[in-house]
C-alpha cells in the first residue's frame, strides 16, 4: 500500500457480490424446485461440492491461495448456474462432468476469477449437451415430480422404482418437442402448441420459475449489481427475432412469448449475459452484447440442431466482447465533441 | 435559480464532518520552532534570501519565487533563522525538503505591511506581481500559484469553490462561516482583475450555515451562492465548473479558454488579506480530526511541526498514521516532524474503526463499478488492466491523463484494488519514459556530431596526407628540370611535370576517399565561404597580406596541370574554418589563399548544385569552434605547399572573389602596413618553395600591389586589377 493510497473504501467485496447473486437465485430456485422436484436441489448440491473441489485442487495446482479465492463464491455461482440449466434429473455424472469442465478448463485454465473470456457455465452446458445430447433432453415431466427417493434412485443408479413411468423422467422440453413435431411435419406451430407439455404460455411450469429469475433479476438491479442494458437487450433480441418471424410465418414459429418463457432465456438475460467477467462492459457495449445474445439465441433455436441456444448465443458473443468494448468506449469527460484520438 | 448540471458518476461516503464543523476556529499559541520549506507551490522551490542566525520580522521576505509557477516564502512571525537545510517535508514522496527553520521570539513583531490599495487602478501584471510577492497559492490543496490564474481576462463566469467534497476536512465550511466577509472581498478582486461576467459560488448543501453566511456576506453584489448536492467530487475543479455552468474542460485545456476559472474560497479570502490588508500569507486554517480528542479547525502557522500541531487537538496515543488532506486524495505523513505547508488543509489522525486495513486485493471481475463511479467517464478497470500489463501506449490512448485520481474508483471496488495507485504509477512510467526520450534524443544528436567531427578530423588527416604527396611530388617535379632560369626553358619539361603531378593526384585522391559527399561539395563553395569571411572586419589585418601573397605566388608558378582533388579538401577545411566568427581572423586569411588556389584549378569548374549541401554542411562546421581553428590551423599549412604545385592558369572568377576580400581588406588602413610586411615574407616563403624561378616581372607586381593597398584604401582596387593584369592567361 502506497502512501498515496485511498484510504477509505467501500466495505464491499467480491463476496458480497457473489452472495447476493446466490441470494437473488433464491426465488427462481424455489420455484423449480416446486415444479421440478427435489432433483433440482441435488443438483445444485452435487454441482457444488464438484465447483468447490475442482476450484480448491486447480488454485492449490496454480500456487495460489486457497482462502479468499474460495471464499469469493464465485465457484458456487458457476456451480448454480450451470446447474440449474442442466436438467433436473439428469444423472449425477452428467453435471459432475460439465461442473469439472466449467470449473477447470473454462475458468481456472484461463486464470481464474476475473480471467476466463467465456462464461464458465456455459462453457459446462455446451460440452454436456455436445457431448451428451441424449442424456440432456431427458428432463422430467414438470408439475408431475418422482417422488424424493425416486428421483434419487434415478439421478443416482439411473433406475426406477417399479409403477413409475419412465416418462416421468425422460419427456423433452417444449423447445425440444416443438423441433421435434416440426421435423416430423404433419403439424404446424399452433396445433402442436396446444399438446399439454406446453400449458397456456408454451412452457407449463416453467413460466413460474421465469418468472422467480424476473425477480432476482429486479432485485440484483436495484443493488446495482447489474445493469439494465444487457438484460433487456438480450428481451429485446428475443422478442424481436422471434417477432419478426412469427409475423412472417405464425404457422412455422412460435411467438415470442414461447421464446422467452422457454429454455434458458429469463435465467440468461439476469444471471448469464450480465456476467462482467465475460461480458461487455461499456453501457453501448451491453446494449450490442445482450441484443445479439437474444437474436442469436432465437435464431439458432429455430434453424440450429440443437433445442435450446442461450450457450451457444452466449459463448459466440464472449468471443465478440474485445472487439465490442474496443468500439463502444465511451467518451470522457470534455470530450464529448471530438472522436477518440 | 440556475440551473445545475449534474456530472457522471461520483460516490457519498461517509461524511464525518461533524466532528470538526461545529466549533470556532481556534488560534493557537506560537510553536517553538518552525519548519517553512521552500517548496510551497507547484512550480520551483523558493530560494532563500535570509541567513541563518539573522532575525527577522513577521511577514518578512525570506525567500524569493524562483520562476513563474513558484512564490515568495515569508517568515509566519518574527524571531530567528536558525538554520537553512533538508528537513522532513510533508509530501508523499517522503523526501526530505529545503527548509528554513525558525524559533519564534514570542513578539509577533510585524514588518510594516504593504497593500495594494489602488488594486482597482492596479494593472493585471501589477496585482499578478503583487500575488506572487505575497505568496498566494491555492489554498484548496494544489497550491497553484494564485497570480497565474488571475492572468486571464474577460471571463465569463467565476466559479468560487466552497464545495469542499472530501469527507472530514471542514477548513472551508468554518472559513465560510466565520470570514464570509472577507472571502467576499476576496471575489470582488478576483472578479474585477478577470472582469468575470457573472461569480457563482457553489457549496455542498451539507453546509447549510456556510451557504447562509456567505449569502449575508453576498448581499448587495452581484454574486450568487449555489447551493449544489453532496456528492463527490463535486469540489474538483472540473466537476465543479460543470455543475454550474453545464461546461466541461478537458485535460489539457485550460478552464480560461471556455470562459471560466475557478477559485477556491481561502484562496479569495488569502487574496484579500494580501491585497487589502498586505498581509502576505503565513498561516492557513486546517482540519485536525480524526483520532483526536478535541477534533477542530485551527488557524496555524505555516511550518507548525505537524506533530505538535496534533497535540493541540489532543492526541489519546502517539498518531500511527496521520493522513494530510482528506481520506480519498490525501497522503500518509511519511514524517510528523514536518512544518505545516500551504497545501495542508487537514490533517486525520488515521483510527482502527473508520480506517480499517483494505482487505487484499482480488482480480478485477469487470463489474463496471468504477466506471460507474468515474467523473471522468473513464474506464478504469481498462485503465488497470492497461497499467498492470505496463500497456502504456493502450492507457493513454485509454485517456489515461483524464484521471483526476479523485479515488472514486478505488472506494467503490469490490476486488479492493487500489486502482488510483496503478493510475499514478503508470503515468509516472510514462513521463519517464519521456524523459529517457528526450535524454535518448539529445545523445543521438551528439553522437551523430560526434560521428561527423571524426569523419571531418578523418578528412583533415587525408587532406594533410594529400598536400604532403603533392609537395614531395612537386619537389619531384622541380628536382626534374635542370635549372635553367626562364620560363621559356621550362616548355621541355611538362611531360614529367605532369607525371608526377598525376602521380600526386593518384595519392591525393586515395587519400581524400573517406571524405564524404557532403565534405567535398562544402568544398565548393569555398567562394563563398570566403566572401564571408573576408567581410569580417577583424579578419582584414591578415586577409589584406594572404590574398596577395596567394595570387603573387598563382602568377609565378608555371603552366603544370594541378593535383585537383588534393586542392579541394584544402578548400573544404578553409570553409570551415572562415565560418566560425572567434577564429576568424585566422579563417578569414586561408579562405581567401584557398580561392586563390582555386583560381589555378582550370580543370574543376566548382558544380553549382553542390551549394545548398555545402551551406549545411558549413553550418555543422561552424558548430564545432575549437575545431575549426584547428582546421585553419591546418590549412594554413597544406596551403603554402598547394599554392606552390598548383600552376594551371587561374579563373577569372576566383581572381574577382579574391578581389573582392583584398578591396574588403584594404579598407581598413591600419591594416594596411602590417600587410605590406607580411607580403614580403610570404613572398621569399613563396620563393623558397617554388621550384621555377619566379618572373621577376610578376615579383615587383606584387610588392607594388601590397605597397600601394598599404598606402591608401582605394589603391586596393588597384592592386587587385594589377593581379590580373600579372595572370598569364
């Protein structure tokens, strides 16, 4: 410390941050827990142990102090957030393998905190839904949750008590079902919307736990945690690709609201493109950042192979940051006239 | 109500002014000593006009500015200079600072006090110089010298700044509160010498009794006090001027040029001492909170021990760590034996519960806290992530000297990095880099002189190894012919005349090769340079004898084809050396034998495009003094040995160029004699050397010549026009 130093601080630390990222999951936890069932906390659970091991063996490896970097939470949050995108009753290796990944190869290869260009949960759910499609479309049927012990037995010995329907645990997601019945034909976007699995919004249940991601959401904005321009451009990117296309051809697309309720996109606009370790950081930056998240999600929804795209639109943009926050620097203070030298 | 402008970003810490806000200022009781460094302003430290041991009043002169951004140092009361010397200095560098010390006599016996009554009448430079005399600075920290900020004119507005953002300092707020009469006074001077349109006074609305104190005390003007929202740093000088007027000053421009200048408020109220009451500054009011008993404003002497300063606010246990100024911008004291400078508006005795250590720093996680808080909208985790990579180039281009270093950013973040620290240390690496630039430059430039001298002394050598070969290979010519006594005889010879003056200049130009191009078309302009030369007054005594003798010598040597190479590097070391004006009257006699060698050169016609070159090339000579005398030196011995081997029949034009420098020359009479003289000996020199019998026709010529220019100034004309007649052309 120089004695030139500010000498007083703010008491907040990257902890703090991280805590109340936890915190604001909390809502959105809750609910899918309701309409998921136990599955969900098991899998926050096994993703933490699995974060917080890889994070302490990879920092003891690097020569690095394990305390205050364990003590960050930063871990705990790629931890939860991968899990909670990862399928509810996938199997236990299934999110060990793409915790370790995230962990090792996506953040502390890079450096660590503060380090990795890609965000390391999407970095985990892109290699498990590469490498292990089949295991991640197997999610189970909301509002129709196993049993506790059942979902145990299944996420642990891939087994089933006897009477259970293995439907119960292996029906695909609105996203997957709509590509799916899309692909065979016979059917256009309306019919096949009106099938049980999609409820009255296009994603049964699972508008419910949108919407506990909204209030996290809400609340991490009004602690300044996060900005407003990611979140709602990546919406606007959304509504606005879906949009244009469902007004093209309502037969062939889904609505936006399909869109947003589906998949990952509320937990991605709050939690995902608002991470500053791998996002943009300036205000234009954020706005171009979010927005391409959101076109980019929907669009490899509709034409890409695989159901849901908030990893991928994510991942694609990480790449784009550099050079986005290269072009939109803001101007300084008395030079609002003149271009950047 | 004006409007005000809001600035981006800003913080609110805690505040923790009420501990010292809320009593009166206190006079404190003469200090046992004093420590008044020189160094009180930006600019140069002071320099001492008083000797240890001499008494001295209070108020006395005892040190004088040292240049522009520097001000005068006066003794805070009288008594004795004990001691002139490095004493501890308040400043974050910890070095120790020239500085006088004082012991106080008690008496406070004031020096009779001069003001500037008449300021209204005073011109600019008047006030400005009275300023200066008297000490001014900016009183709100940076002590900027006072008189250089009332240098513009025409102002439109002046903004007078009473924010006072920075938590614990109260300095202002009870100067505002209890001498808002004064620091009026203060605006009405400042606000008359830069003929300001309009004066806003903008205080924090934290300070409620200092805004209606100053209101009262504005009452009648045509000020306006502006009460403006806590945030910091509202009192920085830029956030400030854009709060009340909507005008933002970007680094490197000066706040004058958008029509506003910003003055802080115990500057105005010191401006006013000064100029209504000569009171020239000695002591400033100063915020001692912090882990203090008695948590106070005090007016204190310039050069208080800061220590001791502390104890009279009460100090429970020795002070740790004592910041000087506020908790954001201000410095740990590096030594509490320090005397109190102008810059010292606080002084906050660091305590465990409201300064507890920052916890170690983590990685910049990029959440944009810092650039949310920047008033200078910059990026400033960019700017860290430039500074630690030492990406220097990247930071400026980053705007990285846009940073006010408020420490708005570190307050905020999260990963506790002390990012104002990396922002000074870049910038300190990159203004030494400049220096190592400029440092870098200026031995280039050296050695590229240096280069050019050795290629010159290399050239020197050769022209001096030339002349020598054609002098053995005039000898050689001369030993050839037997010594019949005419000219007529000689008609038999010239084959092997001319063999060996080939031979010669086979030598002369092995040697002349290093020469560089630059070299040997200084060469020709050997003309000019001696034009030049001969113009030089001094330079007459000699140049009035050489030209003749040269010629005479041209006119008796017979018809051989000259050794030219050779020939030119003399000219070269000639052009040199009639440049540089201490030897030139030494240059400007070789020159001048060097065209007259010249003259005889009928093969080489002197390319005129080589002129500019040789211009440049003469310049660089002349830079080096000392060795262009020696060149003179030189030349003057390859010249007689030329002279006596060239033989071709001189040009007419280098015959005009010595007419030239011999009319010059014979202008001056008194030179004339000596020039008379020196011609003879040159003359049996010439004889001595020159194989052929000199015509006795051309002799007497020649005397006659010198005889003549000798006697009269015009007769000079004369004997040029008689040299020409003497050319057996």
């Amino acid at each position: 410390m120089t004695r030139h130093a500010t000498h007083i601080a703010k008491p907040a630390t990257v902890s703090t941050v991280m805590l109340k990222v936890l915190t604001a999951l909390l809502p959105g936890i809750a609910l899918s827990v309701y309409c998921n069932g136990i599955g969900v906390l098991l899998q926050l659970g096994l993703a933490t142990v699995t974060a917080v091991a890889a994070e302490a063996a990879m920092l003891r490896l690097r020569g690095v102090p394990l305390a205050p970097f364990l003590k960050d939470l930063s871990a705990v949050v790629t931890a939860w957030l991968l899990a909670l995108a990862m399928p509810p009753l996938g199997a236990w290796w299934l999110i060990v393998v793409a915790t370790l990944f995230a962990i090792v190869v996506a953040k502390q290869l890079y450096g660590g905190l503060g380090n990795n260009p890609f965000n390391p949960a999407m970095v985990g759910f892109a290699v498990a839904i590469i490498s292990f499609p089949a295991q991640m479309a197997a999610w189970g049927s909301p509002l129709l949750p196993l049993d506790a012990m059942a979902q145990l037995q299944w996420i642990f010995s891939h087994s089933l008590p006897a009477g259970a329907a293995l439907d119960a645990v292996s029906s695909a997601t609105p996203l997957d079902l709509l590509k799916t019945g899309l692909l065979q034909g016979g059917q256009d976007v309306p019919q096949l919307l009106t099938g049980t699995r999609f409820g009255q919004f296009g994603n049964a249940g699972g508008e419910w736990i949108a919407l506990g991601w909204l209030i996290g959401g809400l609340w991490l904005w009004q602690q300044k945690l996060i900005p407003w321009q990611t979140p709602l451009a990546m919406l606007a990117g959304v509504i606005g690709m879906a949009g244009a296309l469902w007004l093209a051809a309502p037969a062939q697309f889904a609505s936006p609201l399909f869109h947003l309720l589906n998949g990952a996109t509320l937990l991605a606009a709050v939690f995902i493109v608002t991470d500053p370790v791998s996002g943009s950081t300036t205000p234009r930056g954020r706005l171009i950042f979010g927005g391409l998240v959101g076109v980019l999600t929907v669009l490899i929804r509709v034409f890409g192979g695989f159901p849901d795209a908030v990893a991928f639109a994510v991942l694609i943009m990480n790449i784009a940051v550099p050079f986005i926050d290269q072009y939109t620097q803001p101007k300084v203070f008395g030079r609002k006239g003149a271009r950047r030298a | 109500m004006s409007r005000l402008y809001d600035f981006h970003g800003g913080i609110h810490p805690p505040e923790n002014k009420q501990q010292s806000n809320g009593t009166p200022i206190r006079q404190l009781p003469l200090p046992p000593l004093l420590h008044i460094a020189l160094a009180q302003s930006v600019g140069n430290a002071a320099l001492p006009c008083v000797q240890p041991g001499q008494q001295v009043l209070k108020g006395q002169l005892i040190a004088t500015p040292d240049g522009r951004l520097s001000v005068a140092v006066h003794a805070p009361t009288s008594g004795t200079v004990l001691a002139i010397g490095e004493h501890a200095f308040a400043h974050p560098s910890g070095l120790p600072a020239t500085t006088i010390t004082l012991q106080p006599d008690g008496r406070e016996h004031w020096q009779p006090r001069q003001n500037l009554p008449h300021w209204r009448e005073a011109a600019g430079s008047e006030l400005r110089d009275f300023l200066q005399q008297m000490g001014v600075v900016g009183l709100g920290g940076a002590v900027f010298p006072s008189h250089l900020k009332l240098a513009a004119g025409r102002l439109q507005t002046l903004v007078v700044n009473g924010a006072e953002c920075e938590p614990y300092i109260t300095c202002d707020d009870r100067l505002m509160q209890e001498r808002a009469v004064d620091i009026v006074a203060g605006i009405g001077i400042a606000a008359h010498a830069l003929q300001a349109g309009e004066v806003l006074i903008g205080i924090e609305d934290n300070k409620p009794l200092a805004i209606a104190a100053m209101q009262t005390a504005c009452h009648g003007s045509t000020f306006r006090v502006v009460a403006i929202p806590t945030k910091y740093p509202s009192g920085g000088a830029k956030q400030l001027i854009r709060i009340l007027t909507g005008k933002e000053v970007p680094h490197g421009v000066r706040a004058t040029e958008l029509g506003v200048q910003c003055l802080n408020v115990a500057t105005l109220y010191a401006i006013a001492r000064a100029v209504l009451h000569g009171e020239p500054l000695l002591s400033r009011i100063v915020t001692l909170t912090g882990a203090v008993t008695h948590a106070a404003n005090v007016e204190a002497l310039l050069g208080s021990p800061l220590d001791w300063l502390l104890a009279q606010a009460g100090l429970p246990a020795p002070a740790t760590e004592v910041i000087m100024g506020g908790p954001l911008m201000g410095f740990t004291v590096p030594d509490l034996a320090a005397g109190l400078s102008k810059a010292g508006n606080c002084l906050i005795v660091k305590n465990a519960a409201e300064f507890p250590p920052r916890p170690a720093a983590m990685p910049c996680i990029r959440c944009g806290d810092c650039a949310s808080a920047c008033p200078m909208e910059l990026q400033p985790m960019d700017l860290f992530w430039f500074a630690k990579a030492k990406n220097f180039g990247k930071a400026q281009e980053w705007q990285l000297f846009d940073c006010i270093e408020c420490g708005a950013c570190s307050y905020v973040c999260p990963s506790q990095i002390p990012l104002v620290d990396y922002y000074r240390f870049a910038k300190s690496e990159i203004w030494a880099a400049e220096r190592d630039k400029k440092a870098a430059d200026l031995a280039r430039r050296r050695h590229e002189f240096r280069q050019f001298r050795i290629e010159r002394e290399k050239s020197e050598k050769a022209e001096r190894l030339a002349a020598r070969a054609a002098e053995q290979a005039a000898k050689l010519a001369a030993s050839q012919p037997p010594a019949s006594a005419t000219l007529v005889a000689s008609d038999d010879d010239p084959k092997k005349a001319i063999i060996a003056a080939a031979m010669a200049r086979a030598a002369a130009q092995q040697e002349a090769k290093p020469l560089s191009e630059s070299h040997i078309q200084a060469l020709d302009d050997a003309k000019q340079a001696a034009i030049k030369a001969a113009m030089e007054r001094a330079a007459a005594r000699k140049a009035a004898a050489q030209p003749a003798a040269g010629a005479a010598a041209d006119s008796r040597v017979a018809a051989n084809p000259p050794p030219a190479s050779g020939m030119d590097d003399a000219k070269q070391a000639a052009v040199e050396a009639a440049l540089e004006r201490s030897a030139a009257r030494k240059a400007a006699a070789q020159p001048v034998a060097g065209a007259a060698a010249d003259s005889s050169v009928a093969a080489n016609p002197p390319p005129a495009s080589g002129m500019d070159d040789a211009k440049q090339a003469a310049i660089k000579a002349a830079m080096e003094r000392a060795a262009a005398r020696k060149a003179a030196a030189q030349q003057a011995n390859s010249e007689t040995a030329a002279n006596s081997v060239s033989a071709s029949p001189p040009l007419a034009s280098g015959m005009d160029d010595v007419k030239q420098a011999a009319v010059k020359a014979a202008m001056e009479r008194a030179a004339a004699h000596k020039a008379a003289a020196q011609q003879a000996n040159n003359e049996t020199a010439a004889n001595s050397v020159a194989a052929s019998p000199p015509l006795a026709s051309g002799m007497d010529d020649a005397k006659q010549a010198a005889i003549k220019a000798a006697m009269e100034r015009s007769a000079a004309r004369k004997a040029a026009a008689q040299q020409d007649q003497q050319d057996p052309t």
